[in-house]
C-alpha cells in the first residue's frame, strides 16, 4: 500500500514514516521542514530506508499535485501549525496552515483518491477553556470529581483562540467530508503526546521540555531556574509515541467500520499527570532539586484535561501499553541522547 503522511518529518510524522517503512509499505512524506528538528528526522529516516520526500508546504497547489500523481491508499494528516503562542501571534498563518491547508488536501483527495483512509491529528484544544467546571485541588494537581473517566467525544465544542479555531475548523471539515462526499476520514482529538524524535521547545512539547531541564540540571547544579506557566497544577493524560504509532494503523485498518468517527486520544486517567507532578518525578528519577519561578498561567490553557478513551479501546481494539513513567523514562534516554549529538532547542 501507499502511503502519505503530511508533516512526516515531525515528531508524531516520523514516528508513523519509520512504522510505514518498517511494514514495508511505499512511502512518501510531505513536509516543508519548517520546524526545528525535521531536518534531523529525515536524515534518520533516510538510513531506516527508501521513500519520496516532497519539501513542500501544505497551503499552496503541491498537495494537489501529490495527491494526484500518488493516490496513496493510507495518508495521514500530521501537517500543521501546532503552539498556541504562535498562533495568537500570527492567526493569519495558523488558519492558513491548519483550515486552508486541510481543505486543499480534502479537495485533492475527493478530486483524485477518494478511496484513501485519512486519519487526522486535530487537539483537545477544540473544547474549548473548559473553565465552566468544579474543579478542586490537591497539593499537586486540579481533579474534577464530575469525569472521573475523562472528557468522551460528547462534550461541546468550543474553539476559543485562533490555534482552537484553525483546528477546530479542519476537524469538523474531515468529518464533514465523510458525510457529505463519502470520504474515509477519522479524527484524532489528542491530549499530549511525547515520545522519541520529538525536538521540544519552550512552546510546544511540555514533557519533553521539562525533561530538557532537568537534564541540564543534572549536567550543571548551578544552572539557573526555569518558569512554570501557572501553578503547575494542570493536568492532561499523556501517550508515548509507540502507542499513538498503533492507533493510526489501528484506524486505518479499520476504517471501513470507524469512518466519519472522531476519538478522543490519550494515555486515559491512569496515565495523567500534572506538572509539579512530573517535575517531582525526575527530582526522585535523577536525585536532584529542580528550581523552577511560577509566571503567569497561559492565556486559554485547561486545569484539565483527561481523554476518556473507552471508545478508542472498545471500537480500535487499542490499548495504551506504555505507563507514564515508562514513557517518562524512555523520553529522559532520548534527550540525553539527543543533547549529545545535536543541538536540541
């Protein structure tokens, strides 16, 4: 089978292009390299084995022109614009990126492979603040006694910022593209992911930034203090890379029973964690103290949230196998890794 995954040189893309390669699946990966970190994970792509690599960027007519010679069977919608911050400071460029660029690689696909399964990455971010609940607090963390399950695919949507608003718009067009043209879409509505070849930064990829501290803390005692947004009390339900690789070949092998369905993805409540939690992990892992200053908490960011997942589990026959801490630990490994051999930001 063919397959084409967009943003494939990300984090989440070339984790799915290693397992594409891996199944010995024809491959091409559409990417206009603009991240920090892509480049680094095509060259590691490029010694995993042969693919076509399209520089690219998914907002002008080369996703029409790919589609239209490829016709891939599977594609995987990863490309976007994924910080908040960013979003807020140039909405423009968001909307462009994740509404406009997913419309035109839906009309290729009606136009030119309308029997391709495409699973899209769209965020929680599309509920919205979720500030309307009781939430309650203990000394690390906001609970909300109302979900102890998590958030399930029937809570409102609610796109507050331009990044919310930019997704929210590309989700609700995959799901609408099922019904209305009959395409094989599914939609993803991720709480964090993290995992191997994810280039965190400051904005983007929390897990993977924190863990960056602490390592360089670990390296140097001396190391000057870094800010938490907040009281480090917020929470989300986090999934290693390996999982979230199983679930998007799980949707698209089932895809004739799951189409036109969206599914909240995480690691579900049993893999939440806070930040304060997380931060006390690696001080006990690393047997260090880490100083960290609160600032002021993000604009739109939730106290919560925790993907119910009973429905990925029940309809994807899809379990979360790695733990929070195993993943953790695994990620700890990667970016000493990483700090070692690149620069990593």
């Amino acid at each position: 089978m063919t397959h084409l995954i967009t943003g494939g040189c990300g984090f989440l893309g070339s984790n799915l292009s290693a397992a594409a390669l891996q199944k010995g699946h024809d491959l091409v990966i559409f990417d206009n390299l603009s991240r920090p970190g892509t480049e680094k994970n095509l060259a590691w792509l490029q010694t995993l084995g042969k693919f076509t690599f399209i520089n690219a960027d998914i907002r002008g007519d080369e996703i029409n022109k790919t589609i239209k010679q490829v016709k891939p069977d599977v594609i995987f919608h990863l490309a976007g614009q994924v910080t908040m911050t960013l979003s807020l400071a140039d909405p423009r460029h968001d909307f462009e990126t994740n509404a406009l660029g997913t419309i035109n690689l839906l009309e290729a696909v009606r136009a030119h492979s309308p029997h391709a399964a495409i699973v899209y990455s769209s965020t929680n971010k599309v509920y919205g603040d979720l500030e309307h609940f009781d939430y309650t607090e203990t000394s690390t963390r906001y609970e909300l006694k109302s979900h102890p399950q998590g958030f399930n695919e029937s809570l409102p949507l609610e796109f507050c910022s331009p990044y919310g608003c930019s997704k929210g718009a590309a989700d609700q067009y995959m799901l609408d593209y099922a019904r209305i043209f009959g395409l094989n879409t599914v939609v993803f509505r991720h709480s964090t992911m993290f995992g191997t070849r994810q280039f965190s930064n400051y904005d983007q990829g929390w897990i993977g930034w924190f863990v960056g501290q602490a390592l360089d803390k670990l390296q140097n005692p001396k190391v000057e203090s870094f800010t938490v947004c907040g009281n480090g009390k917020q929470v989300r339900d986090i999934l290693f890379s390996e999982d979230i690789v199983r679930i998007y070949y799980a949707a698209a092998e089932k895809m004739r029973a799951v189409r036109g369905q969206v599914f909240n993805i995480g690691g579900g409540y049993d893999n939440s964690l806070s930040i304060l939690e997380l931060l006390n992990f690696l001080e006990t892992k690393l047997n260090i103290k880490l100083n960290f200053r609160p600032i002021p908490v993000r604009q739109s960011d939730q106290k919560i949230f925790i993907a119910d997942i009973r429905k990925a589990q029940a309809r994807l026959n899809w379990n979360p196998a790695i733990t929070k801490y195993e993943g953790i630990t695994r990620m700890l490994d990667w970016v000493s890794e990483a700090k070692q051999v690149v620069d990593y930001v």
